[in-house]
C-alpha cells in the first residue's frame, strides 16, 4: 500500500506542477475547450485546481492525514472521469487531456482509464487505511 499510496501522490504533484510552472491562462484555455463552465468559473478553476491537486499530492505522498487526503484524492479522480467523460460523450475533439499542463500528453479515452483505475486504487487504500499510513507520517504523529 505504501508504493500505491507514494504513486497516486506523484500523480497529483506532477500533474500540478505541471500547471504551477505555467501562466494559468494555460490551463484555463485547456478547460475551455471541455465547455462545461462558465467564463468565471474557468478562470477561478484554472487558479484553484491545481493548487488543490498540489496539496493532495503533498499529503498523500508523505502520508499525513492519509485518509482525507486519499478523499481528496478520491473527489479530484471523480471530477476528472466525469469531465473527461463527457467530453467524449459530446464528441469534443480533443487530441489531449490537458491534465498534465505541457509535460505529458495523454489522449482524454487513456485518461479515462487511467484516472478510472486510480480511482479504484485510492477506495482499495482507503478500506485498508491502517497499511496504506505505514511509512507515512501519520504514523509518527501518532506517537507524539
């Protein structure tokens, strides 16, 4: 559990790095092309989300409060299948996801997948918290 809960957490940080190190009108133009909020909303989405998934990572990769940063994890997996999903249901033409800002391309249907399967992988983590705090610093938290 230690290694799944080290991999999901360097999803999240590469994947807001990836959006940090960018002017956030980048993402924001990346979240246009889905058409699913308003222009207020994208701008505000393209300032916070990656923000959000940095914290995520953070926390879960070095295991402090593990449970609710793998809900966080979990919450941020639903809302990417979901967005992703129904691009594709509406036969937006999008050659790539966009969740990874500039460093990693990936077709939105390999996302699907891939995001589908950590989802899976963070509710199997979460039904065994106490294996998946082991290394983490939790643990040491726990002691003091």
């Amino acid at each position: 559990m230690f290694l799944l809960r080290i991999l999901i957490g360097i999803v999240f940080l590469v994947s807001s790095l990836g959006k940090l190190f960018s002017p956030y009108q980048n993402f924001q133009y990346v979240i246009q092309a889905y058409q699913l909020l308003p222009s207020w909303a994208e701008v505000l989405t393209a300032q916070i989300f990656p923000w959000a998934e940095l914290i995520v990572g953070v926390f879960v990769t070095m295991g402090l409060w593990t449970g609710w940063a793998l809900r966080g994890a979990m919450i941020l997996f639903g809302i990417f299948i979901v967005v992703v999903g129904q691009a594709l249901l509406r036969g937006l033409s999008l050659e790539n996801c966009g969740c990874f800002g500039e460093w990693v391309h990936l077709k939105p249907q390999v996302v699907i997948v891939m995001d589908s399967f950590s989802l899976l992988l963070v509710v199997l983590m979460l039904k065994n918290l106490p294996q998946t705090r082991k290394l983490g610093l939790d643990v040491y938290f726990e002691r003091l």
